[in-house]
C-alpha cells in the first residue's frame, strides 16, 4: 500500500526516454498490446510513453483527492471572489433539478 499520495507534475507527461524510470514486467491481452501498437505509431510515441501515460491517466482517475487538491489549488490562485451572474444562474438551473 502506498502511503503517499502520488503527484505528477506537468512536466511527467513529457517523456524523456526510453530508460527513465522504473521498468515492470506485465502481461496484457493481445488486444490491447496490438491497440498500444497502433495507438503510438499514430501519436509518433514509444510503447513505453503510452502505457506510462495510461497508467498515469488511471490513477489520476482513481484518486479523488488529488483531484480535490487540484481544485483547491485552483480557487486559490482565482480567489474567492463572488461572481453575482454565475451565482444567479447556478441558483436557477439547481431549482431546476430535481434531486
């Protein structure tokens, strides 16, 4: 179990090469290996840079709070100040809802 929640900076998603980084050893469908295939001929990307990108994409998926902290982040570089419209037109289409 991991006892930190994982952060991946921007700069992750700009893949540097082959050898960076930990190297596994996993066994998948045939079907997705040739999907990978095709999927980084088209994006000009390793194998290697897909499946690390994925993998990055799925976890990001599946940790809330990072997503929460992303947001929290976010306000606070925006500020808190109220927006009146977007208040009043939030306010209308939740009345509009039924919950």
């Amino acid at each position: 179990m991991i006892d930190q929640p994982l952060h991946f900076p921007l700069d992750y998603l700009h893949f540097s090469g082959y050898t960076n980084g930990m190297k596994t050893a996993v066994s998948i469908p045939n079907e997705v290996y040739a999907e990978t295939e095709r999927l980084a001929r088209r994006l000009n990307k390793s194998r290697s840079e897909v499946y690390s990108l994925a993998l990055a994409e799925y976890l990001a998926r599946h940790a809330p709070e990072r997503v929460t902290e992303a947001m929290d982040r976010v306000c606070e570089e925006v500020g808190q100040e109220s927006d009146q419209f977007a208040a009043v037109a939030a306010r209308r289409i939740l009345e509009r809802n039924s919950w």
